[in-house]
C-alpha cells in the first residue's frame, strides 16, 4: 500500500506542523543495508515498517510456521528493491503485504492507500486483528495557503461506522483537543478532524475531507 507523492512547492511556504519520526521496527544505528537505510531515511517507510512490525507481532499466536515463513519469503523479496525507484517499490512491497496479512478479518478491504480528493496527499490505512486502525495521513489543503497537515494514529477503535481517534496527549476530549473520526465504504473514505490544527496542521489546515482507494 504504498503510493508516494509529492507535495507542492507552495506548501514550502506555509506554516508546517512538527512531523513525528516513527522508529521502524528495527535499531537504525545497526541499518546494515541499502534498504534498511533507505527506510530509516524515510518518514512514510519508517511508519510503514513499524506499522508492519506491530501487525506481524499481532498475527505470530495464531499464524504459526506458516506466517513466519511467508514474513519471511516477504523480507526477501522487499530486500531486492533496486536502487532505481527503491521508495515506491518498497512502498508497494508494504502495501501488498498489508492488505495479505489483512485478507482474514479486514472484510471491509479498509487497508490501503486513499489520495485526498480535497487537495492533495495520502491517508494510509491499516486495520488490526484487534478492531483497531493504525493510518498515516499526509495532506496539503487547497490553495492560496496550501496549508500542510500530518498524523500518525495507532489503537483508534474501528467499528461498523468508522473509527474514532483521540490524541493520546489531550486527554479533555474532543471539544477541546484534537480528534479524528474516519468513515470507510466501497473504497472511498471521509475524515472529519476536531481541534487538529495547533498540533498537527499548518495555518487553516484540516484532515478534513474525502478520500479515494487507489
């Protein structure tokens, strides 16, 4: 699931919010190879692998061998991104093995990449075993102010009508402090975003909007 793109100069001028830096799954200190490297140097990857770690960690009591040989058979071939492209291959590895690890339970085929239709940008969506989604959404508003936006979710508790994420760190609620409520049919999606500005969105910015699967 992994699509990349590329935000638009003008959002170069507008006021950003602190981007997180999610670890991979991995110590990057001891990254010994070239695509090791490449997703420690690289936000999305580094979220995507951690995202990965944290799914493969929740199928290993039920998946047996036989999860642990096709993670494996997996490393091997995501190792052989070629340097040409490495970003959007090891992406597109990511995203292929998201949606067969989720091929059980994710009835709804929630997992994926969503292009922001409000603007431009991404939401990556990943649902868990557990009824939680963990999601990515990378967005820049329309212009004039093209104001940019980016969040990390993990354990937002997903149900027939969406999810509903709270920032961990604004425990007065909804009214008060950043939250994201996420709706997902027939492969599109609409998020709507309370209070999310001060912390995760440039001057005007909202998550705010509809989004289409890819």
């Amino acid at each position: 699931m992994r699509a990349r793109f590329l935000l638009p100069l003008l959002a170069l001028f507008a006021t950003t919010p602190a981007l997180a830096e999610t670890a991979p799954s991995f110590d990057c200190d001891k990254a010994g190879t070239a695509v090791e490297k490449a997703i420690c140097a690289d936000m999305t990857l580094s979220w995507l692998d951690h995202t990965m770690g944290r799914l493969y960690a929740a199928l290993q009591g039920s998946g047996g061998t036989k999860l642990r040989d096709s993670q494996r058979a997996w490393l091997a071939d995501r190792n052989k991104c070629p340097a040409e492209g490495r970003a959007n291959c090891l992406s597109g590895q990511y995203m292929t093995r998201f949606a067969a690890l989720a091929a059980g339970y994710d009835k709804g085929r929630i997992a994926g990449v969503y292009t922001y239709l409000d603007g431009s940008g991404a939401m990556t969506a990943i649902p868990f075993p557990n009824g939680t989604l963990a999601a990515r959404i990378d967005t820049v508003g329309a212009g004039p102010a093209y104001p940019v936006c980016m969040v990390e979710l993990e354990d937002a508790p997903l149900g027939k009508a969406g999810a509903r994420w709270t920032d961990p760190d604004s425990p007065m609620g909804d009214d008060k402090h950043c939250s994201i409520g996420l709706s997902f049919s027939n492969g599109a999606a609409g998020i709507e975003d309370h209070g999310c500005e001060v912390a995760y969105c440039g001057l005007n910015g909202s998550f705010s909007g509809r989004y289409q699967k890819n």
